[in-house]
C-alpha cells in the first residue's frame, strides 16, 4: 500500500509538472510568441525594386527614410535644380535669339523686295534709253546713207546706243542678283524657323 500510495504521489508530481509546462509554455505563447516570429535559421523575403532615374544631380534632399512604404508619384529625392534651371534659361535664351533671327530675315525680305523694285525700275528706265538710242542711231546711219549728216553723227549715236545697250544689261544683271539675294533670304528664313523650333 505505501508503494501504491508512492506511485500516485509521483504520477500526480509528474502530471502536475507537465500541465505546469504546458501551462507556463501557453502563458509565454499567448502574451508574446504568437506576436513575434524567432529562429536561428531564417531568412527574410521582400519585394526590391530598382529605381533609374531620368536625369542626373547632385541630390539635396532625401524624402525617404529606409524601410518606408511609398507609392507611385510619392517624393523620393531632391536633385540640385541650378544645373537645369541655367539649361533652360539657355535654351530661352536661344529661342529669343531665334525668333529675332526670323524676325530680321522678314525685314530683310521686306527692303530686298523694295531693292528688287528699283532694280526693275533701273532696268525699264535703261531699257527705255536704249529703245530711244536704237531709234537715234537708226534716223543717224538713215541721214547718213542720204548723204544728209556726217559720219560723226553715227559714230555718237553708235556709241549711245552701245551704252544704252550696256546699262540694260547691267540693270538686268541687278535685278537678277536682287532676286536671287531674296531666294537666298527665302532659304534662309527656312533655316533659322528650324532652328527655332529645335530650340523651342
């Protein structure tokens, strides 16, 4: 009997420290592991994602902090602005410079157009003094070959009419040249509205 009574004191010391166990192991599991992952042999999974930016800079501002959460369009840094901004004052700079550059060929335009008139004005004036030197020279070789005037006469009226001759076809000449500075300006005008608008 005092075997019996043994054996159920060490059954129930026994029994006592196992639901002592699993009750302290459920007290430790409810108020902190069930919250808390530990091991000596894990590793940790995240999603990386690669950022490459546009443009390069030297960076002002960071607006993240490591670990953070962000989303599309969030702030993530700040690149020094001076760089660019200069840039882009250049570039304004060269868009003046270009709508001037367009504005000056149309006014170019504009006087080589008067220039181009009063080559042809040149031109009808010469070619009305050489209309009058042919008719002078032709009534100058008529008389002559009457016998009315001297051979003087036709050799004066010859070299009228040679000069005559010589200003239409210098007056030609100019106005063929104003034309032809007005196709340049044409092309040129085309040039410089390219290079505007690359500018821009």
């Amino acid at each position: 009997r005092q075997m019996a009574a043994q054996i159920h004191r060490f059954r129930f010391f026994i029994i006592a420290a196992v639901v002592l166990v699993l009750a302290a192991g459920s007290y430790r599991w409810w108020t902190y592991s069930r919250f808390f992952e530990s091991t000596d042999n894990a590793y940790v999974r995240a999603d990386i994602t690669v950022i490459t930016p546009r443009v390069g800079g030297e960076i002002v501002e960071l607006a993240v902090h490591d670990n953070q959460e962000v989303k599309k369009g969030d702030l993530l840094l700040k690149i020094d602005p001076r760089d660019y901004q200069a840039r882009v004052a250049d570039a304004q700079a060269m868009v003046a410079a270009g709508i001037a550059a367009v504005a000056a060929n149309v006014e170019q335009k504009s006087a080589q157009a008067a220039q181009i008139e009063e080559a042809r004005a040149t031109l009808a004036s010469a070619q009305a003094d050489a209309a009058r030197a042919q008719k002078d020279w032709q009534r100058a070789r008529t008389l002559v070959d009457q016998g009315v005037a001297t051979h003087q006469r036709l050799d004066n009226a010859t070299a009228v009419r040679r000069s005559a001759q010589a200003n239409v076809a210098r007056a030609d000449a100019g106005v063929k040249v104003a034309e032809q500075q007005s196709a340049t300006l044409d092309a040129d005008r085309k040039r410089l509205q390219a290079q505007l608008e690359a500018a821009r």
